[in-house]
C-alpha cells in the first residue's frame, strides 16, 4: 500500500514537471490538437496538417456528428445494430426496430409482427430488397410490407437467438448460439450446420457474412469457419497456439478462438474478438491489438469492412482502418465532445470533434457513400466524410 | 532534468510492480493459478500478448437508470438442469442452495421490505435452449441469475447475459473457459478445473510418484474440457497420459475400454465424469482385478457414488472445491438450515448457490437495482474480494474465476476425508521455475 502511495505520488511529481507519460518516440512526432476554436470538425484544414493527417487521406475521416436517443423518436437508447438501405436507415434496439426515413423516426414492434422487440442485427437482399431481422426470439423477413417471423419451431432456424443475419445473394445466412442456419429463399430450404456436420468446436456461432464465393462463420471457441459455396466444403481457422490466455507469436493466425464477427471486402477478411483484431488475405495474417496499433480496445463486438477500410465497434471507441492508418472516435467522458484520434505507426494526431459520437461502447456501424452511422450503448450517431 | 525524469520514473515503476496488481490476493500468482512450470509455452519462449492479466471494464451506459417506482418483487434469476438432464439431482441442490437464501433474505425484510422472488429456468435443451432463457429472464427483468452447471448452457447462457446486461453468478460450471471469454458479465464463485488439474498433477507425480497414468473420462465437453488441463500439464512435467478412453453418460457396461487400459499396465487411472458412470468404472475396474490407485474428479464427492461403487471407493482421492467438513460456524448453520429445509445433506452445488445468492443480495443491498451497477460492485475486486462464504473465501483472479486453494477428498471407511490441496509453489522437480511470464 505505502508502495502505492509513493510511487503515485512521484508520479504526480512527474506529472507536475510537465512532462508527458508516454514514450518520447510518441510525443516526438505528436502534434498537439487543432486549437479549441474548433466547433465542428468539418471545418479543419487537413491540406496544412503533418504527415500523419496526410496519410490518413487514405481513409475516411467523419464528423459533423448528429446524435439521436429516445428523447429524438428512437425506442430505447440501447442501440444493437444499424444498416443503411437506400434513402433510409433500419436501426436495431432492445425495444424495437427503429427506421430513419424523411428526418422521422418510425418505430416497428412485436404489434408490427417482428418476433421480438430485441433487434440485434439487419440486412438486406439486394436482389429482392427484402428486410432480413435478427432478433432476440427469431428471424423476421419484412417484404412489400409485411413481416414474417421465422423460429425453431416453424422453420429450420437453430436457435431462436438470432446474432446475425446476412444475405448473401439467394441465400440467407444466420449466426445463432445453436449453430449456423442457411436459407435458401428460392427453394425455401434450410440447412443447420453444428459441430456435428461442420469443423466448429461447439454449435455457439456469433458472426457471419459472405464474399469472394465464401461464407465465413464466427464461431465461439472455434475461431472462423470458411465455407466454399461451390464444393460445400468447410474450413475452419483457429489460433495456432491453442491457448486461451496467451497470444504465442504475433501474425501467426486468428489472435484467438472466441471470435465475434467477420467481414469480407476487397478480398481480405477481417476478424473480430475480444482480444484483439485479425485480418487475412488468402496467404497472411495479421493481428491488430490496442498495444500495437491504433485500435481503441481489444474488445471487439463487431466489424463491417467497406472496401478497403474496416470499422471496428470496440467497448471504448470506434476504430476505423486500412491495416495501416488508423482512426478511432473517442467521445469525452463528461461533455458530448470528443476526438477522433490518427494513428500511422508512432505518430498520433488528435482532432477535436463537437460533437462526437453518442458513447464509446459501439455496437454496430454501417458507412456508404459519404455516412456512416453508429449503434451504441446509449444512442446512435451519424458522421459525414469531412474530407 | 532528462536524466531525473527517467530516475524518478524508474523508481515510481518499481514501487508499483511491488504491489499487488489483481487486490486482495493474497500473494502474486500467475493468471489461473497456474504454477510456474505449468504456463504454456515458457520452458522456450514469452508470449507475444499475455491475456487476463487485468479485469476487463464494462464501459457501456446504463449506470444513470433508475429501477420502477411501483415494484412488488425484486426478481432474481436461475438457470439450472431441472428436467431432462442426467445432472438433474445437481441442479436441484443447486436450486435449493438459491432458494434458502432467497427465504433467509426475504425473513430479513428483502430488498427495503421488498421480497426477492426467484424465477426459475430449466437449462437442458437442444440448440442452445439457454440463450432463450435468458432472453426470457430479460423479458421478467430479472436484476442477476444464479446459475448453472453444464458447460454447453453456460457459455450460451453467457454471451447472450453480454446482450442483454445481466450479470450471471456462475456457482457450478467448473470449466475454465467459461470465465476466459473476457466477457464482463459472469463471474464464477467456485473453483475451477484448472485448479483441479494442477492439484491432481502433484498428488499424482509428485507426491505419489507415478509415471504412467491412465485417463478414463465422459465423452461430453465436461469430461473433454475437465481433464484438459491435467493431460497439458502431466505432458508439460514430463509424464504425458498414456491412454485415454472414453465413456458416454448412461453408459453402464465399461469393460471394453478398461481392457485396452489394463493392457498398458498404467501405474494408476484417473476417472472424469459424473458420480453414476464414475462408480460403476470402478467397480469393473476392480472385477478386472486392476489394484491400481484411482484418481478423480470432484464430481464423485457424492452420496450416490459411495453408494453404487460400495467398498470400491476406498482409498479413491479426488478433489473438492471447498471443506464440507470445515469446523466453521456459517457452514454448520448453513447444513443444519438446508438439511431441515430440504430434508437432505448439502452438496457442493447447494453450497456455491447459497454462497453466490448472498453475494448477489449483499451486492443488491449496496448499490441498489440497477444491472451494470450489481455487475459493478461485483465485479470490483474490492467489495467481494475476499468474501466469506460457507464454502470458504472468494479469490477472484483478473477473469473473476474463484481461485482459492482446493481441497483433496479421499475415501477412507466408506467416507470422505477432506485435506487442503497442496501448496502448488515447490521447489522440487515439478514446481522449480521461480519466474515466468506471467508472475506479477
């Protein structure tokens, strides 16, 4: 105790002198914020930064943050999910589905016909422009209006806790924690896969998406499980070390077992978890930690790539990267105010944003065009590119 | 100044890797209790990431919301094997440990004369039926739940609890990964199997000097998950098992694979698997005339299995997460209540949900109804660190696993005789590294 209580107090000292904490190579090259004269970060002049906000060019910076809560139309705060569709955004919450249309909130319930108030994840069919919807007690279709709820008992659904729903073409794919489901809306046809018929160590499976011809399953403890659409075949990708409690070589493959979500785009797969990030292009891996990178945490509940560039929901901040350069939204702990922090390498540059994002713990994200908007903990955000 | 700063930094970095990183263990161990020799990998190289080392946060909101003005029950949910299951009689004691605590509460006027009341959840069922319970709890707002034994409905009970905020008090799912998912909504109050292992590893290499050990073990993920850690770390101190065999639940004729066991003429066996199919391996362990000493998992410190293996137990030594027989007022007081109430003995299930049911009413006591701030208070390494139940103190680690020292059971005179487990720091051939990568 008395160990502690000097240590901080030197440390106070040290504070006192004036002097930053962390490394010298960081403060070398760290810039200090753009000057408080910054209301709303669309109005910085990047063409005049350092290096660093040259570099982050590559990828897109958002502000310009407009937040929305129940006290805005949404019907609860605790935002799961969000996907932008056309002119329209679907929200998903813990109270019901939330769709932003013409500036208005209109909210759809368990009294619409969804299967429960408890949306977790959305998609749509592009080819039919059919809402797919995850919930806490099924899988609801929403087409030309009506809803149709699919469950254990009157489809072939897994299980009822729907984690994540994504369309793949014909096909309708599902993460649950009683395996993977897999609907062929055509043939109207399912298909369970478990660890009885498929390369999982369990049925538990949280994440799924498709691209490049292959589906790619999050599998709780079972790492990734690749499945090829054309020989129906089944691979599956875990930490080469084998153990829970350490990561043994660094870019050796997945950083751990208990995965969360995946996300294919420009040919690389990216990997989430709760102890950190992966990314695969077919031959390499690498692995992304807060300690090594810019991530905000190694906490990870979700990840949507776009194109080269992959936004990661983490517990404590909102990080977005190519693999190189990053950015990551942080909002203050007692104002609306925060930053967006440019990470490449050591060199770190902090823009103020007024305000940020709604709150730190990030569920879910969805970016097209010039938008991106962010499910949280405590309400959702919408960002414009601000460069 | 330069040259001052680093001095002064350097001296404040020594004073704080003196203290005690993970508050209120009682010295500095490595993540899981897991003895210096034993941690993967560290005869040859460090770890890139070593995981666990910190409690993780729980940065979600939540904190600011107030509970309904007009409530008439603070509800407290439980999940266990109820129907349908062959843990069954567990999950009984698990849920009669719950609710003798619930009534004692409720005798002492509950929550602010509000009565706690238990909603009850049956966890065995197909395609992760416990997610949907949990779903459910959600749907009854249940502040926390107690619960439950089987690993399979654990971890799905667990990552839909992240979802849905509610912290689940795990009181009898031994398996290691359940608290090493880094999800900040579970915490376990009874020790898991990696301290089993580890004891057993000791006992059995150690100080009983065997070199050939055979490993019989339910064909379940309790029996794959259970024993992992013993066979990593027989292999790890030099003694890798040299067979495995495999029975299922409600298998009742073992001969064919004790055959291919005898044939290997192990120095002795280690049975893992629930108290039926634990008894019955013995007794057809010795109808083959196999003398070996047999080693087991806690599982078997049951009535029912002294009962179907009879004079075969003698001599068995297994471990036990706690001291049924401790000479302490609380558990004695706990035993008469229970054995009154229920007209049974406690078991070690019984014990854990009485224990992690107080713990849950305390922390309820203190910071009121609110989710994440239960999980807090919980979860804060201050407040419960420490805790004393009847089965003993609570030891959380960064992961909020209970590692406390466990106890060895040995059957003498057809009953238990329970001993403290012993100490896993040596400095003899198995425990000799003094430092690895995961000492603080």
């Amino acid at each position: 105790m008395l160990a502690v209580v000097l240590a901080g107090a030197v440390l106070a000292g040290l504070i006192f002198l004036g002097k930053p904490l962390h490394s010298e190579k960081v403060s070398k090259n760290e810039s200090k914020s753009f000057s408080g004269n910054y209301q709303n970060s669309s109005d910085i002049d990047l063409r005049n930064s350092s290096g660093v906000i040259k570099e982050a060019k590559a990828i897109p910076v958002y502000g310009n943050w407009h937040n929305f809560t129940m006290k805005d139309g949404l019907p609860s705060d605790k935002a799961y999910t969000v996907r932008i569709d056309g002119d329209r955004v679907l929200v998903g919450t813990h109270d019901g589905l939330a769709v932003y249309e013409n500036e208005k909130w209109h909210t759809y319930t368990t009294k619409d016909g969804l299967a429960h108030n408890g949306v977790v994840s959305i998609d749509v069919n592009e080819l039919t422009g059919d809402v797919w919807i995850g919930t806490l007690g099924g899988l609801t279709r929403w087409s030309s209006g009506k809803f149709t709820t699919f469950n254990q008992f009157n489809s072939g659904l897994p299980n009822d806790l729907v984690y994540c729903v994504f369309c793949d073409g014909k096909d309708v794919w599902t993460a649950t924690g009683g395996g993977a489901g897999h609907y062929d809306t055509q043939t109207g046809l399912w298909e369970i896969f478990t660890e009885q018929n498929a390369p999982m160590h369990e049925p538990w499976t949280y994440g799924v998406s498709a691209g490049g011809g292959k589906v790619y399953i999050a599998a709780w403890g079972g790492g990734m499980i690749e499945y090829d659409n054309t020989t129906k075949r089944f691979r599956d990708y875990v930490d080469p070390d084998g153990f829970m409690e350490i990561d043994l070589q660094p870019d050796d493959g997945i950083v751990h077992d208990i995965t969360t979500a995946t996300s294919y785009s420009d040919s690389i797969i990216w990997i989430s978890t709760y102890f950190g990030m992966s990314r695969y292009d077919g031959k390499n891996w690498k692995g992304y930690f807060k300690t090594d990178s810019g991530l905000a945490s190694n906490f990870i509940n979700f990840l949507r790539a776009e194109g080269r560039v992959v936004f990661v929901c983490c517990d404590n901040g909102l990080s977005s990267t190519d693999g190189t350069t990053w950015v990551t939204y942080k909002k203050d702990d007692n104002s609306e105010n925060g930053k967006a922090i440019i990470t490449n390498g050591n060199e770190k540059k902090e823009i103020p944003l007024s305000p940020s994002i709604s709150h730190n713990f990030i569920i879910g994200v969805d970016a097209k065009d010039d938008v991106i908007w962010v499910a949280t903990s405590k309400g959702v955000s919408r960002g414009e590119m601000i460069r | 100044m330069k040259i001052h700063i680093r001095f002064f930094s350097v001296f404040a970095l020594v004073f704080l890797s003196m203290s005690e990183l993970v508050p209120g263990q009682e010295k500095k161990v490595n993540y899981g209790n897991i003895p210096d020799e034993l941690v993967a990998y560290d005869r040859y190289q460090k770890a890139y990431i070593y995981h666990f080392l910190e409690p993780i946060q729980f940065y979600g909101a939540g904190r600011e919301k107030l509970p309904p003005a007009d409530l008439k029950e603070v509800r407290i949910g439980f999940l266990g094997p109820l129907e349908g299951s062959v843990i069954l009689p567990l999950g009984m004691q698990m849920l009669q440990g719950t609710m003798l605590a619930i009534e004692e509460a409720n005798k002492k006027g509950g929550y602010k004369g509000i009565p706690y009341k238990l909603m009850i959840h049956n966890d065995v069922g197909l395609w992760g039926a416990a997610a949907n319970e949990v779903v459910k709890m959600d749907d009854e707002k249940v502040w926390a739940f107690i619960g439950t034994i089987d690993d399979n409905n654990s971890h799905v009970a667990l990552r839909a609890t992240l979802k849905l905020e509610i912290l689940n008090i795990n009181t009898g799912d031994p398996d290691p990964t359940y608290t090493e998912t880094n999800i900040p909504w579970g915490i376990r109050n009874i020790p898991d199997d990696r301290q089993s292992g580890y004891v057993l590893v000791d006992r059995i290499f150690r100080q009983d000097k065997h070199s050939r050990i055979a490993v019989m073990r339910a064909n379940s993920r309790y029996g794959r998950v259970g024993i992992l850690h013993f066979n990593r770390s027989a292999t790890r101190v030099g003694y890798p098992i040299i067979i495995e065999e495999r029975f299922s639940d409600g298998e009742t004729d073992f001969k064919a694979q004790l055959e291919r066991i005898k044939k290997t003429s192990p120095d002795a066996i280690v049975l893992w698997g629930n108290a039926k199919e634990s008894a019955l391996i013995l007794k057809q362990i010795r109808e083959l005339g196999m003398n070996q000493p047999v080693y087991g998992s806690d599982r078997m410190v049951s009535p029912e299995f002294l009962s179907i293996a009879g004079n075969s137990a003698e001599g068995i030594v297994t471990t036990c997460q706690y001291n049924p027989d401790a000479n302490d007022p609380k558990l004695k007081a706990f035993k008469t209540n229970y054995l009154k109430r229920f007209g049974q003995e406690p078991d070690v299930f019984a014990a854990h949900a009485y224990d992690g049911t107080n713990m849950l009413i305390e922390a309820i006591q203190k910071v009121g109804l609110n989710r994440v701030r239960i999980r807090d208070i919980l979860t804060d390494m201050k407040t419960f660190q420490g805790y004393q139940g009847v089965t003993g103190k609570v030891i959380f680690d960064a992961t909020w696993n209970n590692i406390r020292p466990i106890f060895m059971a040995e059957v003498k005179n057809g009953k238990f005789n329970f001993s403290p487990s012993p100490s896993l720091e040596k400095s003899d051939m198995i425990y000799k590294k003094p430092k690895s990568g995961y000492s603080y």
